[in-house]
C-alpha cells in the first residue's frame, strides 16, 4: 500500500509539473486574449487541484472517524460540545446587529445575516486563541513549578 501511495504521488506530481510548464511556455497575452487557450491550459490544472482536494478531504474524514471510533468516544463528543457552545456564544453573545448588510460589489450585498456571521467567525477565532495562549501559559506554569 505504501508503494502503491509513493507511485500516485509522483504521478501527481508530474502531471501537475506538465501542466504547470505547459502555461509558463505559452505567451502571457495569448493567455489573456484567447478563451479557449486559457480553458485548455486552466482547466486541466483546475480539474486536478479538484481532485487533489476531495482526496484530501475524504482521506481527512475517513481517518478521522476511524480515529474517533478507536479512541476515547466521550472526549471527543466532549471536545466538539465544547467547540459548539464557543460559536454559539460567539453567534448570540458577542456577534452584533450590523444593519441591512454591506455592499461586496455593485452588484452584491452581504446579508445581515451573513455579517453576524462573520463577526461570530471572528469572536470564535479570538476565543479559541485565548484558550490556546491561555493553555500554552498554564502548561508552561506547571512545568515550571514541578521542577
């Protein structure tokens, strides 16, 4: 299996390095004025970015319950609680009322909605920060006062 692993990586990686040189040899204002030269350079890269990620993402979901499944159940039900309750405080405590929203463009606006939840993304962000600067400090106390 992992020669098998080692094979398609180096596959991946030629055929991302062809793709690559293929549009660094063309001409950059070809590029820019043909639209099916840049469909017939772009989207190979494309498809094979798109790949790439949902191997990734798979691979990162398959090993993640499987990992959940061998360890400690109630820890992590625990954990991800936890994880939860800090975007709900960070939603309905901290994120405000923003108004009718912000324009993005000429042609779009962000909702009310999607604002607050920006700013609950953010108040996450600086939560789960403290806590881990918070934890670092604790830990760093502790083995100091231990020895």
């Amino acid at each position: 299996m992992n020669k098998f692993l080692n094979i398609f990586k180096i596959l991946i990686g030629v055929l991302a390095a062809v793709l690559f040189v293929r549009i660094m040899i063309e001409n950059d204002e070809l590029i820019k004025d043909s639209a099916e030269l840049q469909s017939s350079l772009i989207s190979p890269d494309l498809y094979l970015s798109y790949i790439v990620l949902g191997i990734a993402i798979v691979t990162t979901v398959v090993f993640t319950i499987i990992g959940v499944a061998k360890g400690n159940i109630k820890k992590t039900l625990i954990s991800v609680g936890l994880f939860v309750l800090v975007i709900a405080v960070s939603y309905f405590g901290f994120a405000g009322d923003y108004g009718t929203g912000f324009n993005i463009s000429d042609t779009e606006t962000l909702s009310e909605n999607g604002a607050k939840w920006i700013g609950a993304g953010l108040y996450t962000f600086y939560i789960l920060a403290l806590a881990a600067v918070g934890s670092m400090f604790v830990s760093t106390i502790k083995k100091a006062t231990t020895n």
